[in-house]
C-alpha cells in the first residue's frame, strides 16, 4: 500500500503533512535547482544546496566543492552561492574584500550582471518549465476525446443500463447525436435531452446498430471534488451519486446545480448512493468567488464537486506538440488568475479569505493526494505554477525583488549600496512575513 492509497482514508493530520512535504518538496528543489544549474553555467560556485532549514540531517560534497544537504525543517530550501553571507544571499563583503578579480567573478554578487539577472530568474522559470511538463504529461496520459462520442468505461451508478465500452452513441431519446466537434450543437443536444431515465439509446457496437437502455447523460455524480469545499469536509467521496435534494428526487447533475445556486445558503438535505448503499448528507453551500473567461470575479453559491458523463468516454492519444501548447495554456491560465485574484483581493472586490496560508495548502495537498496520483501530480503543477509567479512579485526577499535591484544596476550603471539593500531586504521580509501570517489566520479562522 503507497502513501496514497493510505490517504484515501483521510482525516489524520501526519498524512497530511507528509503529503504537504513531497508536494513542497519537489516544487522548491526544481525552484532552487533552477538558480544552481543556470548559475553554474554562467560561472556562478555554489556552496550550499538546502532542501530544507534548520539542523542538517544529511549532507555530502561533491566534486565542485557544493554541499548538498537535507534539513530538518522542509518549508523551502536555498542555494548559498560564493559570496552569500546567507541564505537569503546577502553579500558576505568581508569575504569579498579579500578575494582576486577572478575569485570574485565566480561569486554572485562579483558575477557579471546578465549572469546573475540569469540565474535568479532561473527559480520561476524551472517552476513553469515543470508546471507545462506535468500538464502535457496528464494530457498525453489521458488522451483527447475524437469527434464521435464513444463509450469508455461505465461510472458506478444506481440505475441499470446496457451500455457497454465500445459504443458509439448516435443518439439519445430519439435526438440525433451532432458530435463533440459542434460544439454548440452538441450543448443544444444535452439540453434537448429529457430529465429521465431509463432513456433510449441508439449506439453503433461493432458492425450492428442496436436500440438500448442508458441512463441520463450528465447525472448528477460527484467526479472530483475541491478540497476543503462544503462537499469534501462532510464526506462525500469521488464516484458518490447524490439522488435526491431535499426529498426531491434528481435524475441530471442541472437539477442540483439549480438547487445549490438558489438556495441562498440553506442546508440541503442529500440522498447518496455509494456502490449500492443509500446514504443521507446535509449540506450547506458556501459563497466562493471565482473567476470569469472575461476578467474579474463572480460571487455564487458552491458546494465543491464536478460531474460529468455517466461513462468516461474513449480517448484518443494525444501527439507531444499538443500536449505541451495544452500545458503552456493551462500555466498561463493559473498565472493569470493567481494574479487576477490577488489584484482583486487588494481592490476588495472578493474577499481576502481567498488567501490561503500553509496550514490550508497543507490541507488541500492531503486532500488532492487522498483523490489519487493524477489528482496530487496535478496539484504540484497547480502549486508549481503559483510559487513561480509570486517569485517574481517586487518584493525584496523574492526573486522579483532581486530583479529589480539588477534592473536598477542597469539602468544607473552602478548597484543600490549595501546599506540601501539591507533595509530593503528587511522590509521585504517584513511584507512576506505577515502575508504569511495573515494567511496562517485565514486558516485558522476559516471565514
């Protein structure tokens, strides 16, 4: 039994942590293996290479004289480059005072300006480097669904059907199937569909063309759900079929929707079918503020699941061009919101109990974990793509805030003095500091 399987039984706080830590872990060793490798090829020494703060619990040099260690404490790491006075890459101006030209072109901060503006960007850039890798290679695994809709694979449900994998569905209820491909017709298609079931089905299966009983086709199954949603923190569980809200039986995952989005927040009262045995849930939906294909934010009543199909339908593979321009999109689209929602926060147009801190990552690391390997791969590209952007904000302490000293340097032909950069790193660390205690209280608040 692996780490995730153990996680489907969620709820205990040491899963949950050892989830946030591979998560973590992975994302800040590309982050800082970035700013090692690109600072070793433009002559850039490293001393240290952390994974990790605090008392070392393994360590070795290699043949650069590098040290590669692992730390107690695994919320981040660092690189020491020649020169750093710290962690934090300080300059170490004693040290530096007593070296030749040539052992300071080897430090960072006697480096050569393109080298070292090359190396701090570096971190964020591996970052999305390993967001669109980990995305292309979920979309390579799960292929794209062809034009015609076919018949995969059954989901779990209460009601008898004939379908079987390999069908082709030409048509439900009498109405003609348009394909996937028509977009717009194929929606006008669902619709038309009537809220009932046992429904006719119409399907090619090898060389016949057979009349047979199917369910409704978009029932209302919970196929993922948002971790620390209303849905999750109750206990509905991936492959759940809620049947009924508030006595009223429901055969099309619209019918909930409606339920949730005019409830105004009232608790709903949930009949479930788990594989064969009936369940009751009250539910209470919760305000979420999400984001709109047109820019902004929209306020609505959610409870945090996603439906879909009642089967999973055939895919084809999917070429490596496609994948990686689908992982490219998918990176922009998670830098753009982070940015969009941030912007938002600040402006009080949502609210800032969108902020999450550590202890709320932490949680939903354990509960994209407890979903499966694709769920919890898929999140490190999500949580990648976010750390790579807030690297690059302005702020000293931050990789943006070094770039920004570096855009200085550029432009006034000499660096910001020492003293000038000690202040700044201060109140840079100052600004991160209580961004991060801020978010710690949402966590604990949970508003």
């Amino acid at each position: 039994m692996d780490i995730f399987s153990l996680l489907s039984g969620f709820g205990n706080t040491f899963w949950i942590l050892i989830a946030f830590v591979i998560a973590l872990s992975i994302i800040v060793a590309i982050h800082e293996y970035g700013h090692y490798i690109v600072g070793r090829w433009t002559g850039i020494g490293a001393d240290v290479f952390s994974l990790g703060f605090g008392p070392v619990l393994y360590s070795r040099v290699d043949k650069r004289g590098t040290k590669w260690q692992i730390a107690a404490i695994p919320l981040g790491g660092y690189v020491k480059f020649k020169g750093d006075a710290n962690a934090a890459s300080g300059k170490d101006g004693e040290s530096m005072s007593t070296m030749t030209d040539e052992e300071r072109r080897h430090t960072m901060h006697g480096a050569p300006l393109w080298a070292r503006t090359a190396t701090v960007a570096a971190g964020p850039i591996f970052n999305f480097i390993l967001s669109i890798l980990v995305f292309a290679a979920v979309f390579m695994s799960e292929g794209e669904v062809g034009d015609k809709l076919v018949v995969g694979g059954m989901h779990g449900l209460p009601q008898a059907h004939e379908l079987l994998p390999g069908d082709e569905i030409l048509s439900i209820a009498g109405l003609e199937n348009p394909g996937l491909e028509d977009s717009e017709g194929f929606s006008a298609f669902v619709d038309a569909i009537p809220l009932e079931q046992p429904l006719a089905f119409n399907v090619q299966r090898g060389s016949d063309v057979l009349d047979v009983k199917g369910p409704y086709p978009y029932p209302p199954i919970v196929l993922s759900l948002s971790p620390r949603s209303a849905a999750y923190e109750i206990g509905l569980e991936v492959g759940d079929v809620i049947t009924s809200v508030n006595g009223q039986a429901i055969v099309g995952f619209s019918e909930l929707k409606e339920a949730v989005e005019t409830g105004n927040g009232e608790v709903l009262l949930l009949t479930v079918w788990r594989m064969g045995e009936e369940l009751e849930f009250a539910l209470a939906p919760r305000r979420v503020d999400e984001p709109q294909a047109e820019g902004g934010f929209k306020t609505s009543w959610r409870i945090g699941i996603g439906g879909g199909l009642a089967f999973e339908p055939a895919t084809e593979t999917l070429g490596l061009g496609s994948a990686l321009y689908g992982g490219v999109v998918q990176t922009n689209r998670i830098i753009q919101g982070s940015i969009s929602g941030l912007y938002h926060m600040i402006t009080g147009a949502i609210s800032s109990c969108n902020l999450s801190g550590p202890v709320g990552i932490a949680q939903t690391s354990g509960a994209m974990a407890s979903q499966g390997v694709q769920s919890f791969i898929w999140f490190i590209a999500v949580l990648s793509a976010a750390i790579g952007m807030l690297n690059l904000f302005p702020i000293p302490m931050l990789d943006g805030g070094h770039l920004v000293f570096y855009a200085y340097e550029a432009v006034a032909g000499r660096p910001p003095s020492d003293g000038v950069v000690r202040v700044l790193m201060t109140l840079g660390l100052m600004i991160v500091m209580s961004l991060m205690a801020f978010g710690l209280l949402n966590d604990i608040v949970r508003c």
